[in-house]
C-alpha cells in the first residue's frame, strides 16, 4: 500500500478541471423579461435557480450565464448569484467577450432536430421565457436578436418521436435534456422522457 501511495497523482480540483475539455456555457436569455408579470417572473426565477441545481450535477454550476439579468432578477433570484454568472448586458455582448461565434439556440419552432453533432459549439442557448401553450412564436426573436449582432446560430428543436407536442417546455428540463444526451449520451426520446 505504501508503494501504491507514492505513485498515486495527486490532483487538486482545478488540475483536474484544467485537463478537461472546455465546458460549454449554458446560457438563458432574459431579453424578454420585462413582458413576464411578476408571477411569472417568479417561475423564471425558479426555473434559473433549478438548472443551475442540475449543471451543478455536471459540471461546476459556473457554466450557467444569464444574460440582460437587470436589477429586478438580481432581487428576484433566491439562487446563488455568485456562482453563476449574471450578465447585465445582451448575450451576443457577452459571447464575444468570450470569443464565441456560433451557438446553438434551442427552439421549438426550429425546422432541425437538436444532434449529437451540434455538442461542438461553445454555447447553448435557451429563452427565458414562461407561457402556457405553445402557441406564442418567442424564441426565434432571440435567434434573430443573436444574428443581427454578427452571432452565427443554430436553430435546434427538441421533439419527442418526431414531434415538439409531448416536449416539457420548462427552462430547466430543455436542459436537463441537454445534459443527459450530451454528457450521458442518451437518445433524445429516452432524455425526453426522463424529464417528462
Ligand atoms: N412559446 C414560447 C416560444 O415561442 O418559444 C415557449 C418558450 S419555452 C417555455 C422556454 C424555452 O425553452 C424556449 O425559449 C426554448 O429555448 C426552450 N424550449 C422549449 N421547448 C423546446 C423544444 N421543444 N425544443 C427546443 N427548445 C425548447
């Protein structure tokens, strides 16, 4: 035992996170914050507080970005604001200060189907939005948003057999379904149903 221990490495967290591929941020995009009431508001919140919980099951928690997080999320937010990372600013401010230009943003009235080759890029986008029903076409006017400030996006849908009807629309179970393909490598129905 005693030989054993002499060869063991021994790493500290941060040695071995610096062997680690880089981590993809996933950020929520609050641009459209100021149309929430406050109940709302209150779910969004929630929902933030709850996919950073799940990243934390990951990764280290710090990959979760909020973008346009003004003063009333910042009161708002129960979760630990220091941890994540509370941008004041537009996300394609904040993905150029980290030399991003591509992101896939998770739509669900995108024409293609989220796949295992769009876990390259170095960010994922998801709208910090809560409404009832899908019947309000939302999130392409973040991808739009992303586009006229020079960002490169990847329209991606989450279906379950083919379909977005049957897809849970929560902020964090859109990224619990993420995590579970892209770090588990589970088929998208199976991850779907997981969060169902
Ligand atoms: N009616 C809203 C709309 O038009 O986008 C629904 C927003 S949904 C409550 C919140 C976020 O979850 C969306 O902005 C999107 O990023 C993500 N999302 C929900 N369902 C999705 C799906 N089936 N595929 C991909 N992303 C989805």
């Amino acid at each position: 035992l005693c030989m054993m221990e002499k060869f063991e490495p021994v790493l500290t967290p941060e040695e071995l996170r610096s062997r680690l591929p880089e981590w993809p941020y996933f950020i929520i995009d609050l641009q459209l914050w100021d149309k929430h009431t406050q109940k709302e508001k209150g779910k969004v919140c929630l929902q933030i507080n709850q996919s950073y919980g799940l990243l934390r099951d990951y990764f280290t928690g710090g990959e979760l970005a909020v973008t346009w997080a003004g003063e009333e999320f910042r009161s708002m937010f129960h979760g630990p604001l220091d941890r994540i990372t509370a941008y004041k600013g537009p996300t394609a401010e904040f993905l150029k200060e980290k030399g991003i230009d591509e992101v896939v943003l998770l739509d669900p009235w995108a024409d293609e189907v989220l796949s295992e080759e769009d876990f390259e890029v170095r960010a994922f986008v998801i709208g910090g939005i809560v409404d009832t029903g899908h019947d309000k076409k939302l999130t392409p006017k973040i991808g739009e948003e992303l586009e006229r400030a020079g960002i490169k996006v990847r329209r991606r849908k989450i279906v379950l057999r083919g379909d977005v009807t049957g897809v849970p629309d929560r902020i964090n179970r859109i990224l619990g379904i993420i995590l579970k393909m892209m770090v588990e490598g589970k088929p998208m129905d199976e991850a779907v149903y997981e969060f169902q």
